[in-house]
C-alpha cells in the first residue's frame, strides 16, 4: 500500500487538476486491482468507480494486446452527459477523470497524461520504498562429481 505522505501527494495533484480543468466533475487515483488511492469526487462513490476502472482497465489491456497496439495508455467513455477518461499512471496505478460534456476532449486529455505522469511517479517511487528489501542472493552450490565411477555390467 502507498504511505500516508505520498496520498496526501497525489490527493494533492487531483485537487490541482480539477483547479486546472473546470469541467471535471472528479478526479480518482486507484490501484489496478481497483482500490482507491486518493479521489476528489463530489457526489460519486468512488471506491465503486475503482473497481469500475480495473474492470474496464482489463478489458482494455486485453484489447490492446489482442490488436498489437503495445501496452495500454488511455481509455475514454463518451456517455449522454459527459466523459469518463481513464490513464494509465506507472506501473500500478490509473487515474480516472469524470469531466462534463462540454469539456475540451484535447485539453482533457493534455491535463490527464501530464497529472498521470506525476501521479505514477508518486506511486512507483513509494512502492519502492516501502518494498521489502530482496533476499541476499546465495552462492551457487559447486557442482560435484559423483562419488566413484559409475558401475558398469561386463
């Protein structure tokens, strides 16, 4: 799990964000596995929309590599009244963005890849952090010959 400092880091960026971008409606950091990170997001229930995103973050995953177009980015959901943009943000976190309809798609998607950014970099740094430490690797045994020759039938 991500530290206390480093959520308060990200929380930090979303709030940034929607200062940046007036038409969106929330912004939520998660986990790929859907458990939420941090999330500025009046009215929505956002552990509901984590698990929401990793299901849709699968399904995109498959079908990125299903058509050969590498490793998944960026996932966007038009609905009757506004949008739902998902990015990719490290190694283990996504960001997903609800914006109004009358949000500049463009200018969406420049805030949400540069916040993504900060934001996986925030994430993969702490993971690391808090990562057990690797165990000492241990000598290779030397091999030995077998006792003896082997026994042989005459």
């Amino acid at each position: 799990m991500v530290p206390e400092a480093e959520v308060q880091d990200v929380l930090d960026e979303l709030q940034r964000l929607r200062a940046r971008v007036p038409l969106l409606a929330g912004a939520l950091a998660a986990s790929t596995d859907g458990l939420v990170l941090a999330q500025d997001t009046p009215g929505v229930e956002a552990e509901g929309v984590a698990a929401l995103t990793a299901a849709a973050l699968g399904v995109a995953l498959r079908m990125a590599e299903a058509t050969g177009r590498g490793g998944f980015r960026e996932l966007l959901v038009r609905g009757e009244t506004g949008y739902i943009a998902t990015y990719a943000a490290g190694s283990s976190a996504v960001l997903t963005l609800l914006a109004e309809d009358r949000i500049n798609v463009g200018r969406l998607h420049l805030e949400g890849r540069r916040a993504s950014a900060r934001i996986g970099e925030l994430v993969d740094a702490a993971l690391r952090r808090s990562a057990p430490p690797a165990p000492a690797p241990h000598a290779p045994r030397p091999r030995t010959p077998p006792p003896g020759p082997l026994p042989h039938r005459t």
